[in-house]
C-alpha cells in the first residue's frame, strides 16, 4: 500500500512539475494547431500541421526524433525534421522490415529516413536522422517496396533503390543508389511505386507501367518490363489520378469512376474471384465520385480506401481486424462505407493494419489494429472496427511571429467538374502565429470555396482563388474541365508508303497520322509481315535484320484502321532488279455464263458480276497494282487490284448500266516497295492457255471482253433445252438484239459443235447441211436452224457460235470474239 502511495505521489509530482499542456480539439480556427495531411504505414502513423510540423506516433524506431528508448502512443513532434514541411510520404519496407519516411519540404528539397536495404538514402542503408536526399524541384514522392519515385515540377521522374523487381530500364544493376532519370514522351504529373511495379500519368491522362508483371499488375502479358508501356483502359474518360498497392493498380476518371488491375488480392477489385489476375482494368462498381484513392501495400488482405466528393469514404478488400466494419465478412468484394459519424473527410490513408483520416474541421481518426502505439490512443495491442479521434498535445505559446509571405501550393492534378480538392496555404515563416486564412473565389458559378480551403468545380470554365491571412495574401488560377467527349478514330496514314534500309542501317521511327487529331483514343499497335527481315517495337520504331522485304502495319486500337509502309532492306547497296511481267497464268476472268463451261475457247461474256485476276512476276514486293481497262474504245477506267497471294492480284467488276459494251484492257500499273513505278502496255503481251481459257497465241493482243446488258437475250430468245420432235424442230434466230448490230459483221463464221466436240463452220452466207440439222442463213438478220428428229437422238449436244469482227482504237483488227449463240440439248439427254 505503502509502495502504490508512492508511485501515485511521484506521478502527481511530475505532472505539477510538466508546463501547461492543452488538447488541440476544435483547432482549425485557433492557432495552436491545423492538420493538413496524414500517413499511415505498418507501425507509424503520421500527420503533417499547417505551419510545416511533422507529427509522429507508433514504432520508435521511425518516430524522428532523438529518443528511441520508447513507442509513442501518443502524437508528438518529429523534432529532427526542419518546421518547413509541404507533404510527407511513408511506405513500410518488407524488405528490410522497416518503415521509410520521405519529407518534401518548402524549397521542393527531399528529406529521408528509415531503414532500407537498397540505399534509398546516400551511402548508408539507413537513417536514424533525416538526410537530404539530393533532389531538386520536387513535387511529389512515392515509395515501394525498397525503392522510391520523385517527380519534378517540370514533369521529369526519377527512381532509385532497388532493381531486383525490373523498376528500372537497367538490368545490371541490382540497386540504384543515386536518383536516375527514367524517360518519358510526355509531361508527368503523378507517379505511384507499388510493391514490386511503377506507374506514371500524363497530364494528358496516359498511364504508363513498369517493373514486375507475373500477377498482372503491368495490365499486359509479361513477367516483368523494364521499360515503361502505356496501359490501355476500356473507357473513353480521361484518367486523372493513379495508386498502386501491393500487387494491384488503380486508376480514377474524370468522373469519379475506378479501375482496377492485376492482383486481386481479398476481392480488392470488386471481382467475385478471389487472387485472380486480371489484365485489363475492370471498373469497380459502387465507387461513384471518387476524387482521392488509397490502397494498402500489405502482402495479402490488402484493402483499398476511396474518398468521394461528399467527404464519405469507402472501403474493398481485405478485412482483417474488422477494418472496413465488424460482421461484414474477412473479404468485401463490394464497397462499404465507413462511418465518421457525420463528419467529412478531406483525406484519408491505407496503412498495413490500420487507417487514418483527416477531417475537413482538422479532426484526426484511426482504426484497425494498434500494434505499438499506432493508432495514437494512448494504447498498445489493441484494435478498433469504428474509427477513433485521435488528440494533439499543444504548448501554448506566447511568440508572435509575423507572416511575411503567402502562397498557395500548385494544383498538379487537373480537376473536372463535379470534383473538390483541398487548397494547400503556404506561410512564410512557416511557423508564423496568427494563422487565420480567409478564401475566395472570383467565380463561385465556376469554382467554389469553403472556410476549409475545399474547391468545388460547379462548371467548365476559369476563376481566380485567393487566400488572405493578416493583411497579406497569394492568389492562383484554376481552370475546371469538362469530361472528356469520346471522339472516334476515322483513319490512319502515313506520310510516306515506302521505307529503304540496309542492315547496317540505324533503327528508324515511324510516327503514324490519326484522324481526327483529336481523336480520345490515340493506341496504336504494331506488327512486322516477316520479322526475320525487319522487327518493329510498340512504339513504331523499326530495326532492320537482313536483306529482304516486309510490311510493317499499323493498326488503331479503336476501329482498327491500319496503315502499310513497305520496307525494302538491302545488303549494302539496293540491287539491280528487272521489271515485273505477267506470270505464266497471264489474265483471266471468272466464268460469267454456265454455257461456256463446255467451251474453253469462247472469249469471256459477262452479264453480272465476275472476278478479273492478274497474274504477276516481280523481284521486288508489290505495293500496289491496278489495271487499266478503255470501254467501247473510248472511256477509261482504272481498277485497283488486290493482294491474292502467290503473285495474283484481283479485283471484282460490278459493271454500271452504262458501261456495257466491248472491255480492253490496255496496260497494268504496278508500284513496288523500292519506290518503282512500272506500266505493262498489254498490247506487247502474248496470251498462252490457262485453265479457263484458250487463246491464240500466234499474235500479239489486247485482252478484251464483253458486258451485256441484264436484259440481253443473245439472238432472240434463249433456249435452255429444246426436245426435237416432228412437229418441233426448226429454230429461229434474230440477229437484231446483238449489243452493237452495226459492228457485227454478217460474213463472220458460225461453228456448230457437237458432242464429240467436232466442229464444222461456214460463212453466214451460205446454208450449212450437216448429218442431224441444217443451218439456213434467212435475209441478213436471222438464221433457221432445221432439225432432223431421226437423227438428232444419237446427239446430245449442240452449240451455235457466232464470231464478230472487232477492230481496237487503233483500228486494228483483233482476233474475233465469240458471242454464244444458242444451246440445244435433247431433254432426255
């Protein structure tokens, strides 16, 4: 009894003996006191005051300061940090089982401290003092698992520490112990380090990834890359801010929307499959309004925290500890909202075990577990479902300190309507007293702006922030966006079809044209015809390999339109190569009409659509190639040929109503990938037989052939099968429906072929008496065909072919063309 006297006696000693000590609550207003950022680690938890204080509690080790005899369980001032703070970065290092501490300071200088394995602080692997980082300009740090990114003002990234996970375009190196430069096309306006893998935005919302990938969290198919590659999302939206956790990325559009990728460790991305990995991001549904987003990097039960634009936060994924609320299951794959019993949340931290949240009023709340003192309660080895404030031991001081200076910390996101952000006042001396501020907007229909320094962007536009404190002031300019308008690709091109390289020869860029150029989506994906000749990477660059030749295709992502550029690589010198010629198969045309299926050495006839092929021959590969065709001797037209493979190229003919008549074609035109251009006059060519056809060969022709009308009945009428009777078996035909009857000439021949294919022919003047029929010539326009019923059972077959004389533009005459006159076939054959 004696003993516990005295241990309370000493206790009340001590305490008359400590100065006067006051409780920060409403503090937001007063002096003392104004938290403006909180981080939560495995062990520590932190938070950042308005004059530049850094405040600490949890594991001693990682407190910045002196004593590291004794957890804190309570918040007090991280005394080896300079009182010039504007934000603060902490990440607990499983490596190296330790927490690492990044402070940005008002000359956009980094201190650090912690404990790392791979040299994020110079020379040492750790710091039990904060340590200038040799970094300049900074606007904003993050930090992995044992290794770090920082990001400039001007948009520049570096990273350093550890290499083992791919972070960087270097492979051999297992650590980066200076801050090294990683390159990008674009301006940088966020960087977020995972566990194991990176990701930057652009301030045109492109998200690029890097490092390992064996869970997905790269959103592509590989182990791991060292080279940043632009993530692809299924949405038009602008991306607008970016957050990694363990082995999952995240995404935020300009309308609040998540997306999410890679791990999907406890149902953190809203998908009913636990630990899959999913590649292509996928949106979290329930997540609405979102401006702020915190994911945990803990190895497994990793839970994502998001804050909305009405200051409610929400939590998905792991619930160890009941961290996202008691009863509600181990994993959430669904988002729950997290109760701060009125009061609205400005922002908010994912640690390990446990969470923190700053209150718009400058109120801090923690809960989870508290292992040693980290929830700042004043406990250790304790746990809490529902958060829990948190109070700040103040000195009350006498010292007036002037404020000299005043201005607001940049915006480096872009804000779109319907969002809010938190303004962040600057004073100079930071630890001037008298910190009251007042806010204003020049356009509240633009830009809202509460007591707190919450904007909140009503409509697109412009407007004028300004903050007063003690006669002096500072102002910025906002501008708020409208969402992003989906505008579709229509085409692509290049401004060049034909690219020559030798294998010595450097690799090459090619920058495809996208039409409109304001098109949302921009993706381009690459591919090489024979990547043994020439390789082509996803940025458009090409290598050369050997000699040979190859497209290389560019197609959009959205719509799939593609590009061609023909790559000719040589050895040294481009060879001599001959000029292309016509193949051994020459020129044909589908069979237009089923009667001339039995008789090859008809000239092709068509009435409806058929298909015109070109065989060619070249040592060089063809870009392009199209016919040239004269119609009736005097309109021209040009045909552009397709790629058929194996050295045929084709096109289809839909003739017009007014293109009936005699087709010729004069030349083909062929362009090669070296650049060439090449004109086969086809008067020079000699037709040799094909499988369609037969042709003579003996003279140099045009190829020509014939369109008829659809409603041309060759001599009269058409028969299909007439049966030979006594009483039915003349035919008559009238020569007045041919296509031009002024140009046929009556002194032609008529061949009459029969089964056995034997023919017989005779000038039309004259009467044709064959074994079986008579052919009778009748005035100048018709023929009788006079049918012997005796002897016409032993035939099966008879066909009627009328030639006509037909002369070229020149006027030279050419081989006569055949025109089916009529086919009789007996009905029972």
């Amino acid at each position: 009894m004696k003993k516990i006297l005295s241990i309370i006696l000493s206790l009340a000693l001590v305490l008359l003996s400590m100065p006067a000590i006051s409780w920060a609550e409403d503090t937001w207003r007063q002096n003392e006191l104004k938290i403006i950022d909180v981080i939560a680690t495995k062990n520590n938890t932190y938070a950042l005051s308005q004059d530049g204080t850094l405040w600490s509690w949890g594991s001693k080790y990682y407190l910045g300061n002196n004593d590291n005899s004794v957890d804190y369980t309570v918040p007090n001032i991280a005394t080896n940090f300079s009182k010039n703070i504007i934000d603060i970065e902490a990440a607990y290092n499983f490596t190296a089982n330790g927490t690492v501490l990044f402070a940005l300071e008002e000359d956009s200088k980094v201190k650090g401290m912690g404990f790392s394995y791979s040299s994020l602080f110079p020379g040492p692997t750790s710091a039990k003092e904060p340590v200038d980082l040799n970094l300049s300009d900074i606007s904003h740090v993050s930090i992995g698992e044992d290794h770090a990114l920082a990001l400039t003002v001007t948009g520049d990234v570096y990273g350093w520490g550890s290499n083992s996970r791919a972070s960087f375009s270097t492979k051999s190196e297992t650590k980066i112990t200076e801050p090294t430069t990683i390159d990008f096309d674009e301006k940088i306006v966020k960087v977020a380090a995972g566990y194991d893998f990176q990701s930057a935005m652009s301030e045109d919302g492109d998200v690029y990834t890097w490092g390992r990938g064996e869970l997905k969290q790269l959103g592509r198919e590989v182990e791991y890359d060292n080279e940043p590659a632009q993530l692809q999302f299924p949405t038009a939206e602008k991306i607008i801010d970016i957050e990694n956790g363990y082995r999952t990325g995240f995404a935020l559009t300009s309308s609040g929307e998540v997306y999410g990728w890679g791990f999907n460790d406890s149902g953190i991305l809203g998908v009913n499959a636990l630990g899959a990995k999913v590649l292509t991001p996928v949106k979290i549904e329930g997540l609405t309004n979102i401006v702020t987003l915190s994911a945990s990097k803990k190895h497994g039960h990793a839970f994502l925290l998001a804050l909305d634009n009405k200051g409610d936060v929400w939590g998905i994924g792991g619930n160890e500890n009941s961290i996202l609320g008691a009863g509600i299951g181990f994993n959430v794959d669904t988002p729950v909202k997290i109760d701060f019993q009125g009061e609205k949340i400005r922002a908010v931290d994912a640690g390990h075990q446990h969470a923190v949240a700053l209150t718009e009023n400058g109120h801090v709340y923690t809960w989870g577990l508290d292992s040693v003192g980290s929830l700042g309660l004043g406990e250790e080895w304790s746990f809490y479902t529902t958060p829990q404030r948190v109070k700040f031991q103040t000195e009350p001081s006498n010292e007036n300190v002037e404020i000299v200076g005043l201005k607001i910390r940049d915006i480096q996101l872009p804000i779109y309507k319907g969002q809010t952000k938190y303004l962040q006042p600057i004073f100079t001396p930071m630890y001037a007293t008298n910190q009251n501020i007042v806010w204003e907007s020049s356009d509240p229909n633009i830009i809202d702006i509460n007591e707190y320094g919450k904007i909140t962007a009503i409509s697109a536009g412009t407007a004028e922030i300004s903050v007063s404190s003690a006669g002096v002031s500072a102002s910025i300019i906002v501008t708020v966006l409208e969402d992003i308008v989906y505008v579709p690709v229509e085409g692509i091109e290049f401004d060049t079809d034909t690219l020559k390289l030798s294998v010595d020869d450097d690799p090459f860029t090619l920058v495809p044209t996208i039409y409109p150029d304001n098109a949302t989506n921009q993706s381009v994906n690459w591919s090489s015809s024979d990547e043994a000749v020439v390789t082509v990477d996803r940025d458009g660059t090409v290598t050369p390999h050997s000699a040979g030749t190859a497209q290389i295709i560019a197609t959009t992502e959205d719509g799939e339109y593609t590009a061609t550029v023909y790559v000719t690589v040589t050895n040294v010198e481009p060879p001599i190569t001959s000029e292309p010629q016509l193949g051994d198969k020459m020129v044909w045309l589908d069979k237009s009409l089923d009667f001339q299926n039995v008789i090859d050495f008809i000239r092709p006839i068509m009435k409806k659509e058929t298909n015109l092929h070109v065989h060619l021959e070249h040592d060089v590969q063809i870009k392009e190639a199209k016919v040239t065709v004269i119609i009736n001797g005097t309109v021209e037209k040009e045909l552009m040929l397709q790629d058929e493979g194996d050295g045929i190229w084709g096109t289809s003919i839909s003739p017009q109503d007014d293109e009936t008549g005699v087709w010729s074609i004069i030349a083909v035109h062929i362009d090669d990938a070296l650049g060439n251009t090449f004109t086969l006059d086809m008067s020079d060519v000699t037709y040799s037989s094909d499988t369609s056809y037969e042709y003579d060969v003996d003279d140099p022709v045009q190829f020509h052939f014939y369109v008829l009308p659809d409603n041309y009945n060759f001599f009269g009428e058409e028969y299909e099968s007439f049966k030979v009777t006594e009483t039915n078996n003349i035919v008559k035909l009238n020569f007045s429906n041919v296509l031009d009857p002024e140009s046929i000439d009556l002194d032609s021949f008529v061949y009459i072929i029969d089964d056995s294919l034997k023919t017989a022919e005779a000038p039309l003047n004259t009467n044709i008496v064959q074994d079986g029929y008579t052919l009778e010539l009748v005035g100048d326009k018709s023929i009788t065909l006079t049918l012997d019923p005796s002897k016409w059972e032993d035939q099966s077959r008879l066909v009627l072919v009328v030639h006509d004389t037909i002369t070229d533009v020149d006027g030279n005459q050419l081989i006569n063309p055949s025109y089916l006159v009529l086919e009789i076939m007996n009905e029972e054959s």
